[in-house]
C-alpha cells in the first residue's frame, strides 16, 4: 500500500471527520460528497463534521481467525456501534473482557495503533472502541 | 424481450482439486454444459465468465479470453466477457448472458463459473475473499468477512431470538443434501454436536458455519426459446432475472438483519416471473454461512421475518418440507469456488427440473430459484427458472 493512501484518510481515521447532508441533515461517515437521499440536491451542501466520538454497541463479534497483521491480537472483539449522531462505525473494542460486552453497551473511540504496512512499511493509527461507562 | 431457454448445463466437482488449474476446470464445465446441449463449437455466439478474484488467487486476469482459447472457441473469434461481482460474479455473469440472448444480440452464449482458491493459502484465501466487503472501513479495522457475518447472526439472534442451534441446523441439513451428492466437496452427513463443538471463528459462528475455500467451475448454455427445440426436447425456462445492490460497508445500513437487495431482487424476479413464493418448490440460496441462509428464506418470502431458525428446524427446507432448499449441500457442502458458485446453482436447480437429480430428487418440482449474493449482500442476484 502507498503511504498516500494512508495518509489521505487520516482526518477520518483520527479525528471521525464525517460529513452531514446540508438539505436533510443525514450523517455519513466517512464523508460522501452526495446524500443518499437527496441526491444532486445535496451537491455543494454537504458539510464537515467531526463525531463526538461515543456510541454504543450495535452488534459484536470474538474475532478467532484473523488476517496475519492481527495475529497478535486475537482473539479481538470486533463491534459495530452506533454513535450518537446515528452513523455506525466498525472496529474492534478493546480494554475490555469479551464476556463483558453485549448489545447496547455504551462506548467511546480511542486513537491507537491499528496497523503496519509490512514488515518495513508504515506504521498507521485510528479510532478502537473502549467501554465509556 | 425474446424467452430464453437452458439447454445445457455441466460442472466440475467441488473440491480441492490439486490436479486440475484453473483452465483444466473451466474447460472441462464448459465441455461438459456443450455436450449436455450437443452442440457445435461454431453455433455459440459468445461466452461469459463469471469469476471473482482470479488475478489474486493465480495471478491471472483477463480469464474470459483465457477460456475462450483453451475452449478452441478463440478461433471463432467470438466475444469473451469476464464478470465480476465478488459472491455474485456467476450469477451476474448468467443474468449477462440472459440479458444477450433475450435482448435478441445474440441467439447461443455459453455462461460459465470458476474460481481456483486452493493455490493460495487458507489465510490469503481469506484475506482476498474480504475485499469484497469495505476494505478500507472495514477490513482495516479488523473486520473479517465470517466475522461481518457473524455480527448479523448476533443481532438477528437479539431481535428475533434465533438460537445457536438453530443456526448449527442449517449446517446440519446441508450437509445431509450433500452426501447424496457425487460433486459435492463434503458427502458425509454431520450432527448438531459437531457444528457446535467446532472450534470457533468469529463467535457465534464456529468451523462448521462457514462454507469451505474451493475450487470448481459450473457452466450453461442459453439459447433463444424459439430455437431451443432444435437442441432439446427438455428446455429450462429462465422466467425471471433481477439484481440488486446496496451499500458496500455493513454499517452503513439501518438493519443489518436483513439484505435489503435480496428483497428487492425477489420482488422484481416474482413479478417478471408471475409467481409467489409459495409456487416455488426448489431454492439454491447462498449459504456462505450458517445465518445467510436464514436471512436469505426470510427475504425470499419463504418465511416470515425471524422465523428463518424455527423454518430449518421444523425440516420445512428438507427435501419433502415446505421448500426444498439447497439440495446440492449449498455452498457449505457442496462447496464455493465464489465465481462459479452463481452457476452452479442454476446448474442443481436444471437438474431438479429435469427429474434428474438422482437421490435428492424433489418430487414434482415445477419451479425452482436461486438466490446469489456478493459480499454482504451490497449485489444479489435471484433468478427463477421452470420446466417446459
């Protein structure tokens, strides 16, 4: 992967940029430079917005098999969760006993690593969930 | 639009064939699909591949004009066109064929599936196969394609109350159609212990929820009804062929219990086909997991939402119930090489048409369907064939 490709997502993946449709308010993360619903309406009206960043569970999964860069991790639980502006993110949720987690269970986003690029690529950083009681 | 009949199908066992590459089986389907139509090489019009990932599994793109060479149709010269579709590149490569003969473009086409998973690692097999998900939103951030699956199969089991075990029966049940079928990747039927047992994937899913890496390849020929008599005295008609998309990421929906595509694709298929649910006898769904077979009878509108579980459990998706789903062992038993899984169905479903699906023969079955779904479920194809 290119450092590029990276690097060009990073106001999403540090600081939950999203985008919200100007005409009916609807939230989209990562941004969208048109709604899903207002279609050529909403060109030109979508604006930036940075998630508050809590949330709760949605749905969950204990991740047992893994790609080789997660090797280390698991088993990891991996969450959906719907944030309180209503977009849903996927990561994994960390900090946490897996017998703990459950449908609903509030939490909130922590920067952390998330990634190599190989074994001399870069390394790269982005939102997990913790437990936000 | 012209009618479109099949007039010939053919497939390759389902398996890890270490003697066979990927040309070896595409051409021995589409051989076999030509013969089952007993026509000559200079009668077909065009060729469609459906195949997903070819250039990470073998490092070989451009595959379309691969199996129309070794085919000896390139001397012919005629058109060779791949398509993909992650899960859904056969059955979208079949609905382009359809599309070809009915439009009145071309009057024989050859649709065939293939994938070869097995010359690359179970662990890289897995890895590709996620790209057909959110790689950047998703996969990133440690999301596996068992476990995207997995979090539907959590929350339908929160909304609904499906259990653990109804979803190991579904296993069960696929895995009882494949033993009574010679092609099929796994023939030996299992018990509820053994799917509950097995070692986890991504909880709730385990071992025996997840169809298995394959290699393989189906194909058919389609022909314009009006000159399919020339061929066969037992046409299959294709009366129905819709597709659907939806968002790529999972999270992106406002319910992930259900595949918004599967519905809408059915609902198109069952108008143009001028049926019900309830007239359908026989059903391939795409049982890339234990869950997705019970999202998929809920959203056909064989079952009521949330009684998808209860349906398999009750046996109203065996072989004599309701519906016969999956009688080729679907792609947990019979297997999924993911490119030639779309055709493979079309393939079983022929075949119960015909009468000649040997011990796993649905008596009297009129109408059949197949429902092929890519990634989690941002493509659905669902295509409605009859007997003459």
């Amino acid at each position: 992967m290119s450092t590029a490709r990276l690097w060009r997502e990073n106001p999403s993946r540090y600081n939950l940029a999203a985008s919200k449709c100007g005409v009916c308010g609807k939230v989209f993360f990562p941004p969208r430079n048109v709604c899903s619903t207002c279609h050529r309406k909403s060109i030109g009206k979508m604006e930036q917005l940075l998630l508050s960043g809590e949330g709760e569970v949605y749905s969950y999964s204990v991740v047992h098999e893994a790609p080789s860069q997660f090797e280390m991790l698991k088993p990891y639980v991996l969450a959906m969760v719907r944030m309180d502006e209503g977009v849903m993110l996927t990561s994994q949720l960390i900090d946490v006993d897996p017998k703990e987690v459950d449908i609903g269970m509030r939490v909130k986003t922590t920067l952390r690593k998330v990634g190599e690029d190989g074994p001399a690529g870069v390394i790269y950083y982005g939102y997990k969930f913790t437990p936000n009681p | 639009m012209r009618e479109v009949a099949i007039i010939g199908v053919g497939d390759t066992k389902f398996g890890e064939l270490w003697d066979m590459g990927f040309r070896d089986i595409g051409i021995a389907a589409g051989l076999a699909a030509v013969q089952d139509a007993n026509l000559a090489a200079e009668e077909i019009d065009a060729l469609y591949v459906g195949n997903m990932s070819a250039g990470r599994f073998i490092e070989q793109e451009h595959v379309a004009a691969l199996i129309a060479d070794y085919s000896g149709l390139a001397r012919d010269n005629i058109p060779a066109t791949r398509i993909e579709a992650a899960g859904a590149s056969g059955g979208l490569a079949l609905r382009q064929g359809y599309l070809a003969v009915a439009s009145g473009m071309h009057d024989l086409v050859v649709v065939g599936g293939a994938e070869k998973m097995t010359d690359v690692g179970d662990t890289m097999a897995a890895e590709i196969q996620s790209s057909s998900t959110d790689q950047q939103w998703e996969v990133t951030f440690g999301a596996t394609f068992p476990a995207l699956h997995a979090m539907i199969a959590r929350r339908h089991m929160h909304d609904y109350g499906t259990t653990r075990e109804q979803l190991a029966s579904v296993a069960v049940l696929n895995h009882l159609h494949g033993s009574m079928n010679p092609k099929a990747q796994f023939q030996r039927a299992i018990d509820l212990k053994t799917v509950l047992n097995a070692p986890p994937v991504a909880e709730p899913l385990g071992m025996f929820d997840c169809a298995p890496s394959s290699d393989g390849a189906a194909a058919v020929v389609l022909c314009a009804m009006e000159k399919a008599h020339k061929h066969t005295d037992k046409p299959i008609r294709i009366l129905a062929s819709a597709q659907a998309s939806d968002t790529l990421a999972l999270h992106a929906r406002s319910d992930i219990t259900s595949f918004q595509a599967t519905r809408v694709a059915a609902r198109h298929a069952f108008k143009q086909a001028g049926l019900e649910p309830k007239d359908i006898q026989v059903a391939e769904v795409h049982d890339n997991f234990t869950i997705s077979e019970l999202l998929a009878i809920e959203d056909l509108g064989f079952f009521p939402k949330g009684q998808g579980g209860k349906a398999v459990v009750d046996g109203q998706v065996a072989i004599g119930g309701k519906v016969a789903v999956n009688t080729s062992g679907g792609l947990k038993a019979r297997g999924d090489p993911i490119g030639a899984t779309g055709v493979a169905q079309v393939v079983e479903i022929v075949s119960q048409l015909r009468g000649t699906a040997g011990k796993r023969q649905v008596a009297g079955a009129r109408f059949g369907l197949t429902q092929n779904v890519g990634g989690t479920g941002a493509t659905v194809v669902v295509t409605i064939l009859g007997a003459n």
